[in-house]
C-alpha cells in the first residue's frame, strides 16, 4: 500500500512539475514578445532607466566601466533567451530521462522563437528585426541550456554518488582467501 502511496505521490509531483515548467517557458515567451512589441520611444525609455541603474552601480565598483545602452539592450537579449533556454531544458526534463539525447530540442525552439521575435519586431513601429539579434539571442539560449545541463547533470551525479555509498550490499560470508 505504502509503495503505491509513494508512486502515486510522485506521479503527482511529476505532473505539477510538468505544469510549472510548461507555464514559466509560456511565460517566458510572452514576457519575450511583449518586450519586443513595445514601440521604439518606449523601448528606449526602458533601456536608458536600465543603463542609469547599471552604470550607477558599476560606478561603485573599483573598474572603471561605462556599459552603453546598445550594450544593455545586447545583454537584455542574451539574458532573456538564456532564461529561456534554461527554464525549456528544466521542462524537457520533467518530460524525459533521455536530457542528452533531446538537447537540441531546446536550442531548436530557443532559435525559432528568436527567429519569431525579431520578424514580429518589423511591424513595430520604430523597431526593425535584425539578423544579427537572432544570433545573439542564440547565445543566450545556448548559454542557458548549457547551464540547465551542466546543473541538471550535477544533481544527477551528486544523487548518484550518495546514493550508491548508501546501498546495503550483500554481506559475503565467505572468507575472500578462502577458496569453495
């Protein structure tokens, strides 16, 4: 009875599971578009506030750093897809064992969406969708399900690892130098 408690409490958890990381990747992808249909004003309202905020925290660090907003804008992509990759891989997961052999899976919807996201950009007004943009999104989804792989892999080898020195083994009576 016990057993099936548990494989029925599990099952439900995998499902749960399933639900929260299938919502974030939708959310994610919505939170995508929605920045990339603000028009060009806005857009750049929001880029200059995040520049103001970044430069005036790197000015209390001992480098002497001035980000421009291209480069908030660049490193607001990457971030964002990178957060894609990795919440699609951790939604992968929960789908199947084989992590390895499905990986390009998250690479693949990463660069459609990113595909996506820049041609819904050319009927923004003020905004166009640029090719290089679409490989520096890839960056960031690459960077991120390199990142869910690599932790998803860690926790895989740690569960391992304590698993297997928690094994009861089988205890020989027999004497090793003693030949049956």
């Amino acid at each position: 009875m016990t057993e099936n408690k548990h494989s029925l409490l599990f099952t439900v958890f995998i499902i749960f599971l399933r639900i929260l990381f299938t919502a974030m990747v939708v959310m994610c992808v919505a939170f995508i578009f929605y920045n990339s249909s603000q028009a060009a004003e806005v857009s750049a309202e929001i880029s200059g506030k995040v520049t103001d905020i970044s430069n005036t925290a790197l000015s209390y660090l001992p480098v002497d750093i001035t980000l421009s907003e291209m480069v908030v804008r660049k490193l607001a992509h990457i971030a964002e897809f990178a957060l894609l990759g990795l919440l699609f891989t951790f939604c992968l997961r929960v789908y199947t064992k084989r992590l390895i052999a499905f990986s390009a899976w998250p690479l693949l919807f990463g660069l459609f969406i990113a595909v996506c996201d820049e041609f819904l950009q050319k009927f923004v007004p003020g905004r166009s969708g640029q090719i290089k943009d679409i490989f520096i999104d890839f960056v960031g989804v690459f960077g991120g399900t390199a990142a869910a792989i690599v932790f998803l892999l860690s926790v895989q080898f740690l569960f391992w690892l304590f698993h297997s020195r928690h094994i009861k083994k089988p205890h020989n009576k027999r004497h090793p130098d003693k030949k049956t």
